[in-house]
C-alpha cells in the first residue's frame, strides 16, 4: 500500500530576476518564531548556523527588507515582513490542504493498483466523500496508522451525498446544526438519503461559530455585529454547509448578504478561514472552534452542529466499512476526537436510522417510504 504526500511550495519573483525559493527560508523563520533564537533554529532543521543566516541574508537581499530582529542576549525575532511570509504560507496551507489531500490520496490508490503484484489479496479500500473536518482527518490519520487504505475526496456535504447516492463512495460525510436550522439542512440532504437502504453513523458533535482576534478588539459577540461599519467578514465558500448556515442565520436575524462587508469573499476550509482573520485580512469569520484555537483566535460559539458519515447499511457488516466501525468506536479514537477544542466524541460510533438521527425534522414523506 502506498502512502503520497503532497505539499504546497511557492515563490516569489522580482523585477525579472530568478525567482526566490521560500521552502527553506520558511522553514527556518518558522523554528526562529518557536524558538526565539536562530542557533536553535538552525540545530532544529540540521543546519549550520552560518548557513541559516545564509538563507536569511539571501533573502532579505532578495525582498530588500529586514527579516529578523536581533535583540542584544535575547535571541532573535520575525520582523513584520517576515511575518507576512510566515502567514501567507499558513493561508496557502490551509487553502490548499483538501485538494493535495485528495490528490494524494488518488495517486496512491493508482499506484498500489498498477504496481503492486499482490493488490488484489490486498484489503479493499474505503471510499470516502465528505465535507473538510478535524474529526475527519483524525479518522484518516488512525486508518493510516493502522493501514488501512483510503480513497479520499473532499466535498460538501452535498456533494458528498449525492457520490453515496450513486455509488461512488462508501462513506459520506456531512454536518446538520442542531436546533432551529436543523430541518432547513436536514430537508437539503434527505434528498439523497433513502430509508429503507442507508443508515447514519455518528461522528462527533462540534461547536461553530465566529473567529475573532486574540482579545475580540472589535466587540464582535453576535451574528449582528457582522452587519456594522468597519467590520469585514470572510465567508466559507457557496455550496459549503458552513455557508448555507451563514444564510439561513442572517435571513434568521433579518439582515441582507449586501449588508455584510466581506460576505463575497470566501475560503474553502475551516483553517484558510481561521488564517484569514489571524493574517488580519478579516476582522471576523465562521468554522469549527479547533481552528480558531489552533490560530490563537478567540471564538465565540454560534451553535452546536453533528457530524455523520452516511453508509449503505448492508456494507456495515463487510470490509471495509466493518473496520472502519471499529476504529470509530476505538477508546484510542475517540480520545483523538475530544482532545480537539470544541469536540465531543460521546457517541461516536454510533449507527442510525436517518428518522431516528432526525426524529423532529425527518420529512415524514421521506420516513415511509
């Protein structure tokens, strides 16, 4: 079985000359912001400590700006154009994650089909659709621990049903709010899901809300506040469940799209949108509460939404959905779940009916079908 990585690397060109390779200049701004010192920098990344400031003068030459700051017995800093760099890379990592992932994850599964002799006694793969969530790449990272391969595909939660729907995947992940919007997204994926054929599991409930800067200096504590002068907003993108809450919540609050300085502008996943606002590009965003922490954001939580992977039920007792059950309902994975800020894994593993999921909102044309 074959495991690819793919990772974003840019750079960066100016007035014709070669361009500047940010990789290793990166990395080493990267280690001196942990560790406050380029000799520690330098010893983190195997280099030498002459080579580091290399790179760092070679840069700076290259910007024509400053990129450490000394400090007499005090180590060193990232000035603000190093800065700059180091958060313009966090968006491009963020932005870029799902579709290198699923690329990755496509190119392995072409590889071990091609090469290699003994892929057809080898265990079937996992297809999997569903919307970008920490919870979902913790399962992806245990699967891998555990060999056990993958085929991945980010995609909204629609999209993500529609795959089941036709049988392209075996599992489909998607996330309904709890309270008064559950049945506006429930009624939105009922029409993929059929009763008599599909069930629910459960994989984590999470809390959803705004990211703000450390110390919320624009007051932001409501949705309302996203409407006010001076206050711009960077959105998910449309056709994102993220996005469709974000509509029903300000039709909900009676306040227009055109209201919302930023609305238009939007970011693929929870991460990008949390690098946007600590970049200080946006004052205010939306997603889960692990990137907001994972950013040093502070959140302020809007509502509590479930994850589910929707599955064939006659598949749950055949490999490889039988597998993955167990590892859902692992003590070891669902420890990974709760240690993510804002998670709950208390049922985790847990299968359903799409009725009993949605006892309150479950369209009754669909439940007798």
């Amino acid at each position: 079985m074959f495991q690819v990585r793919i990772e974003p690397r840019w750079e960066v060109e100016r007035d014709g000359a070669p361009p500047l390779d940010t990789h290793a200049l990166l990395a080493l701004l990267q280690r001196v912001q942990q560790h406050e010192s380029i000799a520690q920098a330098a010893r983190a990344l195997g280099l030498s400590y002459r080579h580091a400031w290399g790179l760092v003068r070679a840069g700076e030459a290259y910007l024509g700006g400053r990129l450490l700051q000394t400090h007499r017995g005090r180590g060193a800093t990232p000035t603000r154009l190093a800065q700059a760099l180091l958060w313009a890379d966090q968006r491009v990592a963020a932005r870029l994650a799902p579709t290198l992932q699923t690329l990755a994850s496509e190119l392995a599964g072409e590889l071990t089909r091609l090469v290699e002799q003994d892929a057809a006694h080898a265990p079937p793969a996992v297809r999997i659709q569903a919307s970008h969530g920490f919870a979902v790449a913790a399962l992806l990272e245990q699967m891998a621990a555990e060999g056990r391969p993958v085929e991945l595909g980010y995609r909204n939660s629609s999209d993500a049903l529609a795959s089941l729907a036709r049988g392209d995947c075996d599992m489909a992940g998607f996330h309904v709010p709890l309270g008064r919007f559950e049945a506006a997204v429930v009624a939105r994926c009922a029409r993929w899901l059929d009763p008599a054929r599909h069930v629910l599991i459960h994989l984590a409930v999470r809390n959803e809300g705004l990211f703000v800067a450390a110390g919320n200096p624009k007051r932001i504590v409501r949705l309302a506040d996203l409407a006010r002068d001076g206050v711009r907003f960077v959105n998910r993108q449309e056709g994102s469940g993220t996005r469709m809450l974000v509509d029903l919540m300000l039709a909900d609050a009676g306040i227009a799209p055109a209201r919302v300085h930023g609305y238009e502008t939007s970011e693929f996943t929870h991460a990008a949108v949390a690098a946007h606002v600590a970049s200080g590009m946006a004052d205010v965003g939306i997603g889960v509460e692990t990137a907001a922490r994972r950013f040093g954001l502070d959140f302020v939580p809007l509502v509590r939404e479930r994850y589910f992977f929707a599955a064939e039920a006659d598949a749950l007792a055949r490999s490889p959905l039988r597998e993955v059950l167990a590892i859902l309902r692992s003590e070891a994975f669902r420890a990974r779940v709760d240690a993510l800020a804002g998670y709950d894994a208390a049922d985790t593993g847990r299968v359903l009916t799409p009725a009993e999921a949605f006892a309150r909102s479950w369209p009754k044309r669909r439940a007798a079908a």
